[in-house]
C-alpha cells in the first residue's frame, strides 16, 4: 500500500478529525479512503448512466416491462436470452 502526505488548513484538518469521529472510523485514513471509494462508486455510476442513455431503445418501460423486472430483481423469474426477447410484430 502506498503513502501520501497532504497539507491542509486547519480548518479542514478539524472537519476531518470530527468525522472521524464522529462516524467511528479509527483513523484518519479510514475516513479517507472510505470517501475515495465512494467517488469512485459515484463516477462509476455516472458511466454507467451515460452508457445507458447513448444506447439505442429497445422497446416501451410499460407497467408490464417493470413488473417483469421486479420479478427479475426478487430472483423470481430468469433472464431472458436474446432470442426470447424478440416477439412476434417486434423490430
């Protein structure tokens, strides 16, 4: 594992200490490490988001589309293959 040293103003240096603190991380780097993770969670997200919005529709998010993936979700019903997801009149 790697080392770094920042400086910081006092003020910063407080708020980080409080955090510590008071969320129950035992050290300083805990703290920081736990944040970074999170940014990374959260620009993993936001790439995933714009994938998803350049790729091309497949079809209508109708009340049925959304039940299907609440049974999928819940692990109640398997994930369609390709094949079975095209129906009859579909392009």
């Amino acid at each position: 594992m790697g080392t770094m040293n920042i400086s910081l103003p006092d003020d910063m240096k407080q708020f980080i200490d409080q955090q510590v603190s008071e969320r129950g991380y035992g050290t300083t780097s805990e703290y920081l490490r736990d944040l970074i993770r999170k940014e990374q969670d959260r620009q993993h997200l936001r790439s995933l988001i714009l994938e998803g919005m350049a790729s091309p529709r497949v079809g209508e998010a109708d009340p049925a589309y959304f039940e299907k993936l609440r049974q999928r979700a819940a692990g109640k019903t398997p994930r369609a293959t390709p094949a079975a997801r095209k129906s009859p009149g579909r392009k």
